[in-house]
C-alpha cells in the first residue's frame, strides 16, 4: 500500500524502493520508519546504530507545568514482569529535555526531546510530573 503511494504521488515507473529502517518505541505503540531510496535507508540505520538519531514528540498534557523548559534526568527500569518501565535506583540513566509550545484551557502542548533512548522514558516523566497525557 505504502509503496503504491509513492509510485503515485511522485510519478514513479517501475519498481518502487521501500526500506523498513527501524520501528521505534514499540512496546508504546511506536512509529515505523521508512525509506523511500537504499542510500536514505543506510543513512538513517547509521543514524539509529551510532545514537546521533533524534527523537522528538508532541504530548498534550492535561494542566500547566511548573516550568516552561526543563530537562529530566532519573533512572529507569524495565519491569519485565509486569512489561512496564518504572523510576528506580536499579535502573539506566535517563535524560529528557521539554519545551512548553502553547498552554490553553488547562491543556499543554509540549515538545519531548529524548537524549538517552534506551527505553521508553516519556511515560514515566508524563508520571513523575503528576499529569496526565496524550503524545501525538
């Protein structure tokens, strides 16, 4: 279907390239990246293997929080058993850095930058901070 796209949207003849690279976050839900030439894919998986990789998201937070921009750091485990990622001293570094874009009837929206990627460390800062949240 992907590739059906491609070949229409961009005028394409023949064999359409796609690259599955990598699939992130995805015991969150997680997003699939693609790419659309062999040389965008080798790129983007040096990227991923090197962490020079970025990720960002867009949260929208119920409520307002204390600061504009912050950076969170604490530690992070993965409790396999209950198949969750909780604060804990047994836990790997991890650092988030946020910005407040916009705050209108009790809602925030927030840009999330991640600077350690180990482990889905969104959701437990969306807990640490007392607010709840949908990410975009």
């Amino acid at each position: 279907m992907l590739k059906k796209y491609i070949k229409n949207k961009y005028h394409k003849p023949g064999n359409v390239y796609l690259g599955l690279v990598h699939r992130l976050d995805r015991p969150v839900g997680g997003v699939i990246i693609f790419a659309k030439t062999s040389k965008a894919a080798s790129r983007l998986s040096e990227q991923i293997r090197n962490h020079t990789f970025q990720k960002e998201y867009l949260a929208v937070i119920l409520g307002k929080l204390d600061k504009e921009k912050d950076t969170w750091v604490d530690k992070l485990y993965k409790d396999n058993k209950e198949n969750r990622v909780i604060v804990s001293d047994k836990g790997k570094e991890a650092i988030l850095t946020y910005k407040v874009i916009k705050f209108k009837d009790n809602l925030s929206l927030v840009k999330i930058m991640l600077k350690t990627g180990r482990l889905p460390n969104t959701e437990p800062w969306l807990k640490f901070t007392s607010n709840e949240g949908d990410f975009l």
